[in-house]
C-alpha cells in the first residue's frame, strides 16, 4: 500500500470514528490537493487553537482556492469543521478539515 492510501485510509478510519459519512473519492481527490503536507507530521494537521493557522485556512483555501468572499460565513464555517472534528481531537488531519469545508460549501465540483 502506498502511503497516499495510507493516509486516505486513516482519514476514512477517523470520520467512521466520529460517525462522518464521506465519499472517499473526493476525501481522496482533497488529500491529492494538499500535496506533500500530509506526509509531514505537523503540517498534515490543523491547529484549531492557533489562530494563524485558521487564518490562512481561511486566506489559503477558503478564499484562495474554494474562490471564496471573505465574509464571516468562512469564520462560522471553520468554526463548525472544529466542532464536527472536536474541540478536543488532536487528529484534526488537514485533508479532513478541508474536506468537510468542500462539502460545506458545496464545492466539490472544483475536485472533479
């Protein structure tokens, strides 16, 4: 097994883990989209506490390659993707965070 499958397969283990339904085809295309990062331990997740981080969430992929408005909806949206994946879960994989924004907005027709 590749290591890309590798990682596909821990996302799809800790969505079922927390009772996410996915597709994992657009998990797949998603993780494909985040290139080297999710090889890289720290890289591969987002820091819900670090507010940086979340800002460029937003700038880098919300607004930048979702093409996204910078409105408060993409704050409330990253806010919710934190809440679904718990406040708690240090496993806030960066595919996953991306994935449910995808599908949060409706965009996955960009993954196609």
């Amino acid at each position: 097994m590749s290591k890309f499958q590798e990682c596909c397969e821990t996302y799809g283990k800790e969505f079922t883990k927390l009772g996410i339904k996915f597709d994992a085809k657009l998990l797949a295309k998603v993780a494909k989209g985040c290139g080297p990062s999710i090889y890289r331990a720290d890289a591969s997740k987002v820091s819900s506490s670090d507010k940086e981080e979340l800002a460029r969430v937003k700038k880098n992929f919300l607004i930048k390659k979702l093409g996204l408005k910078d409105t408060p909806k993409l704050d409330e949206a990253i806010a919710e993707v934190v809440d679904t994946l718990g406040k708690k879960n240090r496993n806030k994989y960066r595919a996953m965070f991306y994935y449910l924004l995808v599908k949060k907005f409706r965009k996955s027709g960009i993954y196609k």
